[in-house]
C-alpha cells in the first residue's frame, strides 16, 4: 500500500525497550480514572512560596528569559546556586566555569551520563533508584550495577553494605551514582558512609555522581553531606541539585550542576543537544528563592516532618511495617504483614479497595524480587489529604 513503511525491525531501539511507560504515568491515570487520592508521584498539590511565583510573573513582565536564555543558565542563578553551595556546606564554586542550569535534575542526570560514560562502561548505583538513573545510563550505553540497599526492620530503615560496594567495583567501573537522601526509601547517608564511598572513589579513580535534590528535607538527627565536600571528592564529584523539591514548583523543571570546570564542560557538551535552554523566567524566580532566610527552610522542614509523622503514624495503624524516613518526602511500608507480597498488584487493587493510589517500589529494583513486598507513598500533600487517605487505608486493618 502506497505511503506504508514494512519493516520487521521495532522501532524501539534495544536499549529502552524494556523501559516502556513509567509506573508514574499508569498510577496517575488510575487515580484519575478511580478518583484516587494520589499519594504515588511525588510532587506538592499546593504551590510553593507566594513572593517566589511573583518573581517569575515579574521576570515575565519585565521580559526576561522570555527568550532564549544564555546556554549555561542565566547569571544571576548561577550566582545564586553558588551562594547556596556556599552558605550552607562552604563549597567555592565559580558561577561562570563550574555551575550549569539543567531543565530540572532528570536533565542534569541525563546529561551528565551520556557525556561521562562510553559504551560498556559500569556504573553502580544504589538499589532501588529513581527510574531515570537506568534509562539513562542505557541511552548512554553503560552497563548499570546495582548494589542493594537492605531493610534494616530494627532500626525501621534501609542501610548501604559498604562490602557489597566495594566488590561491585571492577576495572570496567566509570563513575558510582549516588542518591541521597535517598528516593525512594527515605535513607540519608551517614557521614562514616559517605567518607567510606570516598575513599573508595578515590582508590579506584572513579567519578561521583551524586543526586541531592532533597537535600533541604533531612529530618530528625539526620545529617545531609555533599560528597564534594569530603577529602579528595571536590575534583571528581558531579552535584546535581533542583529546586522543584525545595520550593514546590515542581513544573518549572529548574536544576543545576555543580563541579569542577572540566567536568561542567563535558556535561555542558551534551546539554546543549537536549534542550538547549529552558525555563528562562522561572530562573530568575529561582535565583531569588535560593536566597530566601534559613526560616523559610526551617518552616518547610518543619512541615515536611509532622506530615511524614502522620502518614507514618496511619500506615502503622492500617496494618503496614513502616520504614520511618530521615529523609525525602516519601514513606516505604512492607505489605506483607497484611498479608500480601506483590506490590504490583497490591497497588493496582488499592485504589478500588482504598481509594488510594502508591507505587510499587520493585520497579525501582534490577532484583525485582528484592523489592516485590515494599511500597512507596509519598506525603508531599495538604495535611487535610492525608488524613484522609490515613482514613481510608484503615479499612485495610479491618
């Protein structure tokens, strides 16, 4: 037939073939099609902070970055990220050679692995992560090396078996991608573990690349520790950073790097072949949000940890194991003392039996199995939404 293509071959190339539509997507249409209180995908159901959405109506106003903004991001945010590395961790960085403006981390992640890895070399990162981290790291073809996060049910969290790590490190081993605090299952790495991962990435001459964009929500004794500030790391770490989590606005899609000069400028190479530039007024709004008073990071921590509490404190109630997080905005939970292990088709019943929607943490694991009982509901809500899907999950214990 005239105008049709025949080919045996898929469309798909090899490496994203097994990707397909994210969990995310599906979960969020069945809320919708349910009328689900939606407790899966991560992001705030209000705005974040009046005078920060005035300054990106003002910046539009006044006309800036209503066109293309300058490649590595306008200069007042990158002054403005440096400032922050440096007011609350002292990281010197040099806003024109060593910070860069991504369209949000998933970009800065993105970006950064296809310029760092050649074909065939390992990454290893922490299990269960974020599912960009392995798409991304087959679109630059790596090979991703999972080392598993194990729950810890006496001290409620998951720990890093820094041996497993070590041996995971072979010859073919690039760079170590590291996420903390960590999405999806709360941990905030330890200062002694972080040292430890240091020093190992300085033995084996590997890259750091480390996912930080909760850094502002760490709770409890929790202590964030950017891995650029530990001996030997300042040189070889690549900091990717965001301010959809901090501020709650997470459709601006407004990230940024952060590392030493050679590195920005690989990372750079392969940015400006995505999207070139984005969100030119809302860099202006973000510039000033990260020079907003330490109250506002204390309030929204503050607010942050009695939400986690009370959707913690419902989730026990309704018969859930708990994993209370040091950080993050996102509670896992074992199904298995309700009497189940598929987290699969625990959360693709949920919404018709609980009129709530969560996510299956397995699809964040290479081992699926190791993830199959656990199930991550996020609290990033109105304290209102939450106590009523606390409301509805109670059904489940009776």
């Amino acid at each position: 037939m005239t105008g049709m293509t025949s080919t045996a071959r898929p469309f798909l190339n090899r490496r994203l073939a097994a990707f397909g539509t994210t969990i995310f997507a599906e979960m969020s249409a069945l809320a919708l099609r349910t009328g689900s209180i939606n407790l899966g995908q991560g992001f705030p159901d209000t705005d974040g902070p009046e005078e920060v959405r005035e300054a990106a109506v003002r910046a539009l106003r006044d006309g800036r970055g209503n066109q293309y903004p300058p490649g590595p991001g306008v200069p007042e945010l990158r002054t403005a990220v440096a400032e922050h590395q440096r007011r609350y961790y002292g990281l010197t960085f040099d806003p024109d050679t060593e910070v860069l403006v991504t369209a949000g981390a998933t970009e800065a992640i993105a970006a950064t692995l296809l310029a760092l890895l050649e074909p065939g070399d390992e990454v290893v990162a922490l299990e269960p992560y974020y599912d960009s981290y392995a798409a991304c790291i087959a679109m630059a073809g790596g090979t991703r090396v999972p080392v598993t996060l194990r729950p810890d049910p006496g001290r409620a969290r998951f720990r890093l078996d820094l041996d497993e790590l070590r041996d995971a490190v072979t010859d073919r081993t690039r760079l170590l991608l590291i996420n903390t605090p960590h999405n999806p299952t709360g941990t905030v790495l330890t200062r002694a573990e972080l040292t430890a991962i240091a020093e190992l990435a300085v033995e084996r001459d590997l890259l750091v690349v480390t996912d930080e964009v909760y850094e502002h929500l760490v709770f409890d004794d929790s202590e964030h520790v950017p891995v650029a500030t530990l001996p030997g790391m300042r040189e070889r770490t690549v900091t990717i950073g965001s301010a959809g989590k901090t501020f709650s606005f997470t459709g601006w899609k407004v990230g940024w790097v952060t590392a030493a000069p050679g590195l920005v400028t690989a990372v750079r190479s392969a940015k400006q072949y995505l999207t070139y530039v984005s969100s030119g007024p809302f860099q202006y709004a973000v510039a000033e949000a990260l020079a907003l008073p330490d109250a506002y990071f204390d309030a929204f921590r503050a607010d942050m940890l009695a939400k986690r509490d009370l959707l913690a404190a419902g989730l026990a109630e309704a018969g859930f194991s708990v994993f209370r997080p040091a950080g993050t905005y996102f509670v896992t939970t074992d199904i298995r003392p309700l009497g189940v292990s598929d987290g699969f088709a625990f959360c693709r019943s949920l919404p018709e039996r609980a009129g709530v929607v969560a996510i299956p943490n397995a699809v964040f694991y290479d081992h699926r199995e190791a993830g199959a009982p656990f199930v991550r509901f996020a609290f990033c809500k109105q304290t209102h939404v939450l106590e009523e899907a606390v409301r509805r999950l109670k059904a489940l214990a009776g």
